[in-house]
C-alpha cells in the first residue's frame, strides 16, 4: 500500500513538472493582450483622440505618493491638458498612493495605464508592503515552481493597487561583478539558469493578469557603469551577444512576454553610432522586432536617466526614442514638448500617423487585456492587510528558505550537535545590538553573544579574541548595513583580518548576510568549516540561517554566480532538516512563528 502511495505521489510530481516545463517551453505567436488591437472597445476609444492624445497615449509620466499636493497637481494637470496615457508609481505608501490613482483615473479621459518596478514586489517602492528576495537570492532557489506562485501573488499585489504593469524581470546575465546597477538585481550568470527563472516570473505575472516587462534589453548585466549617471558601453562582438546577453530575451520572447524594456546602452557591434540603444532604430527595429520577432509592448527605461539624457535635449529625445521603434516612453520629462516633436515628426515624414495610430492601438490593446474597459475604482477597505496576508508572508518565508546556500561543511559541522557539551559563541558583525540571528540561535541551546561594529578598535578586538578562547564552537553572522545587497565591505582592515582569522579557527561557522561577491574580499573565507549564504539581510533570512545550522531547515541553494577563485557558479551543498517548506508541518510552525515568534505559547515553544 504505502509503495503504491509513493508510486501515485511520484507519478503526479513528473506529470506537474512535465506541465510546467512544458507550459514554459511552449512558444506563443504574439502576447494576448494584441488580440484587443481592433476590438470595438479599442475602435471606439480611438474615434474620440485627436492626433496629439493619440501620441500622448504613449507617454507615461512618473508618480509618487510621498510628495506634496503640488505634484498631485503636477500630474493632474498632465492628465486634464496633455491626456497622457499611464502613469509610474515610485516611492510612497499603498493607501496614499491607491487614493491618488483613484483621483488620476477619475480625471482621465481614457483610463490610466499604471506601472510599478516591483522586481522583488511592491516593497521596491512601497512602505507597509512586502519584499521579496531579491532576484540574486532566487537565483539560488532550485525549484522555478515557487519562483512562479511570487510571481503570481505579485501580480494579485500589483492589481490590488490599481496598476497593470510590472517593469520586470530583470533578465540581465550578470556575468561582472563590478557591476554597480544590475548585479544582485540579476538571477546570477548562468544564461541558461537566467532565462529559466525569469520566464517562471513572467509566467506568474502575465497568467495572472499584470504584464511583465523583460529587462534591460539587449543585456546590461556586463558593464561597470550606472546607466542612471552615464551611458555605459559594452564593447562586445555580435557573436559573443548573440550568445550570452541576448539569449535570455530570445527565450523570453519565443515564451510569449508581454513586454520588454530597452536599456540606455552604447553597442558599436550593433549600432556604431554611438547613440544610446533607447535611440537605436538598429537595436530597437532592426533587432528586436525585426530578427527577434517580437510584437509586444516596447519600453525605454527612464527618460530621465543620464545615461540617455546626456547632449539630448528632453522632448526631442523622446521624439528620437518613438523614430527608434519604442510604444512607450517612461520617464518622460517634458510632455508638452514631446507631444509636439513627436507631431512635427509626423508632418515631416519621418514617421506616418498610421504608425502612431498602431502603436496607440497597442497601449489602448494593452488597457482593455489590464481590464480598465471596465474600470473600477480601487477599494481602500483593508487594502494594507490585503497586501500582507499570511499566504504572502509564508511565500516570502519558503523563498528565502530556498535560497540558502551551504558552501562549506568540513567535517559536517552543521548542523551543530551534541548542545548539551558545547560552549557556543555568536557573533554579529556589523551589528551593535543583538540580533535577531543571535536571538533565534539562543532559542536552540546555551550561547553566548558578542556584537562588533564594522570599525572596531584594536583593544576591542585583542579583547574578544581573548574571550573566545574559551569557546568549543565559534559562529560568526556578517550582517548587511545597506537596505539593499551592494557589493560593497565597507568594514575596517583590522575587522577583515579579524574574519579571516576565526574562519581559519577549527570549529568556524560564518553565516554571510550579505552580497556573495563581498566573499572576494574577505581573504580566507573559504577556510571556515561551515559557510552559509543567504544573500540579504532580514529578519526571516537571519532567523532561517540559525534554524539551518542547527538542522532545522533544508537547505538545497547553488551559487548563482562565480566568485574570485574561491567558488563557482552552481556550487552548494545540500543539507537535510527536521522540516520541508512545503510539508503541512512547516506550513504550521511558519504560522505559528509568524503570530507567536519568541512569545510563549500555552501548549509549545516556537523555536
């Protein structure tokens, strides 16, 4: 009976992974929302725009719900003069900023497209809303299925707050480690790996309504350069573009994405020119609709960026970037100019209405697919606990759980046994106070905490090395002070000596929160017993850390990316646990750890 059970149980697991391997691989002629184009919603829409609101249909203007009543009027006048197609939302909260969608769509003529960069969700821009790992984290995880169910509930996030669009995956191979905007941003340098893992993404958001957008095309993951404060240049060949940069776009586009966003880039081997590949009719015609293929939604990343805006005057840049083949200007800075270089344009020949009239299609196409042909405005009722749900939070939990990643284990040091006969130091560094790592480790058995600063003193440090002495097992958590995973150690010689010395020590766990490429910089790293990756620092990555080195979590991550030459992309070591994420048992106790986490409990102890 029981081999019959497994058998049943094996049998359904091939047949769903069958499926969902096969619902990636299968190609999709055109993105659904183009059915729409010549609908009687989209004939009728377009009988009531002139030449000029066809043309600002194309525009989106950027948005925030943290600033003042000024620029609410800023943006409303935008709407009620120059009948702009969509707006960005940026920083802000999720009820101020549903209030003022509300009161944009009420004053638009043609209901507002809204957009959002959401990459690791809401909690990109928004307070009081939830973030994900960040992609460099879920480039780690092993199972795409639960890459997708994130981007699902992203999407149920995003619809929840009125908007239709997610500027994201970023799809990007980041194959430098210097680089300074894509990075941990990035599912890591395996091209293979990177598509896999954003077309799992794009297929959460776009069967769920939102569409995604494929980032920064044709592949910004290869430069050292911050297209926000310069335009960067990638001096490859076409050969080597074909087959690294390009190649998860290819594979995005044949699994039918919605969108894709053009980055500000300088490629000689596919525009000599030298102008931005916002700009590039070579890059945005010629390549991506041309020989790529694709009949979706084009982007341009912002228009306010340096990257682009540098010797191109606004409004004219944004006339040379709808030339170049784009459907949609984000970002854009001076909308009555735009409006009017574009319509020179037109009257010039350079481009035909007919063209402009395609391309409004294709946004008002885009509208009815969001389901704004019958807009509803957005209920404010419970909208905060809406976007926090517990089903979110145990996502974001089994996420994370997923992603850690175990690169050493010499001797099986972790888990860490036999508590009852060890003297367990725990360390945080960068940390003054204690941690919630240290306070989930105490939870497991007798420890001892020490907390460094990232500058130290000498004195400070001969007196802990002292104090260790004393110690069976010494574990060390190197915690992030940024909000975001840069790759940066930005902690004193004396401290990096000090690392390199306990990892050397017999009996050293480090637990790194922080971005895999620091590791390059932390000689000897590599020596401790135990190493563990989480690849950021929050509350539910520290409290999973501690539960794994004492075996109370699997843990299945690979690298997404090389480091130095102390580990390889696709290194990891997997280590079982009392419990599986997606075990009822698990299910429970992340609960139970969410309500009651470090409180007592009537009849248990949430450890």
């Amino acid at each position: 009976m029981m081999m019959r059970l497994f058998s049943l149980c094996f049998i359904s697991k091939m047949l769903l992974f069958g499926s969902i391997l096969y619902a990636q691989e299968k190609p999709l002629k055109t993105p659904e929302f183009l059915h729409y184009q010549n609908s009687t919603w989209v004939d009728s829409i377009m009988e009531t725009l002139s030449p000029d609101e066809r043309i600002a249909q194309l525009i989106m203007v950027a948005a925030f719900s943290n600033r003042g009543e000024d620029h609410k009027q800023e943006i409303l006048k935008l709407i009620n003069e120059q009948k702009i197609g969509g707006v960005i939302f940026f920083q802000g909260g999720p009820v101020r900023q549903a209030k003022l969608m509300n009161e944009y769509q009420a004053a638009s003529k043609v209901p507002l497209l809204g957009a959002i960069d959401a990459e690791w969700g809401l909690g990109m821009r928004l307070d009081s809303t939830i973030s994900f790992p960040f992609q460099m984290a879920l480039g780690a995880v092993q199972n795409n299925t639960i890459i997708y169910k994130m981007g699902a509930e992203v999407a149920r996030q995003i619809k929840r707050v009125g908007l239709h669009l997610n500027f994201a995956p970023v799809v990007d191979v980041n194959n430098n480690a210097e680089n300074p905007v894509i990075n941990y941003r990035s599912f890591g340098e395996n091209k293979y790996k990177v598509a896999k893992k954003g077309i799992a993404y794009m297929r959460g958001l776009q069967d769920h309504g939102v569409l995604p957008t494929a980032k920064h095309f044709p592949g910004h993951g290869d430069t050292d350069t911050d297209s926000h404060l310069a335009l960067p240049q990638i001096l490859h060949s076409r050969e080597r573009l074909d087959t690294l940069e390009l190649y998860p776009f290819r594979q995005l586009i044949k699994a039918g994405i919605g969108g894709v966003m053009v980055a500000h880039l300088d490629i000689p081997a596919l525009d000599p020119s030298g102008v931005p590949s916002t700009l590039s009719a070579k890059i945005i015609t010629e390549l991506l609709k041309d020989e790529l293929g694709f009949e979706g939604l084009i982007v341009t990343d912002a228009m306010n960026m340096k990257g682009v805006t540098k010797d191109n005057l606004p409004g004219i840049v944004d006339k040379d970037a709808i030339l170049a083949g784009n459907d949609l200007l984000e970002f854009t800075e001076d909308v009555p100019r735009a409006i009017t270089e574009i319509s020179q344009a037109v009257k010039m020949g350079l481009i035909s209405q007919e063209e402009i009239d395609r391309r409004c299609r294709k946004i008002l196409a885009l509208k009815q697919w969001s389901g704004l042909d019958n807009y509803v405005p957005i209920s404010l009722k419970n909208l905060t606990e809406d976007l926090n749900t517990s089903k979110a939070k145990l996502l974001n939990r089994n996420l994370a759980a997923a992603s850690l990643t175990l690169l050493k284990n010499t001797e099986k040091i972790i888990p860490v046994k036999g508590l009852d006969t060890l003297q367990i130091a725990v360390i945080s560094v960068g940390k003054e106070n204690t941690t919630v790592f240290q306070n989930s480790m105490g939870l497991y058995g007798k420890t001892t905490n020490f907390n460094v600063s990232n500058q130290p003193s000498e004195e400070e440090l001969k007196t802990l090395k002292d104090k260790l002495q004393s110690f069976n097992i010494v574990i060390t958590g190197i915690h992030d002070e940024e909000i975001r995973p840069y790759n940066k150690l930005k902690m004193s010689d004396s401290l990096q000596k000090f690392i390199s010395e306990l990892a050397e020590m017999k009996n050293s766990v480090i637990a790194l929160f922080k971005n895999p490429y620091v590791m390059k910089d932390i000689n000897n790293i590599e020596a401790a017993s135990g190493l563990l990756l989480t690849y950021q620092d929050t509350p539910e990555a520290e409290n999973l850390a501690a539960r794994a080195i004492f075996g109370k979590v699997r843990v299945s991550g690979k690298l997404p990316v090389s480091v130095a030459n102390k580990f390889r992309e696709g290194d990891g070591l997997w280590l079982g646990g009392s419990f599986n994420a997606n075990t009822p048992c698990f299910k429970m106790q992340a609960w139970l750890q969410e309500h009651f986490y470090n409180q007592p409990v009537p009849w248990c102890l949430i450890r």
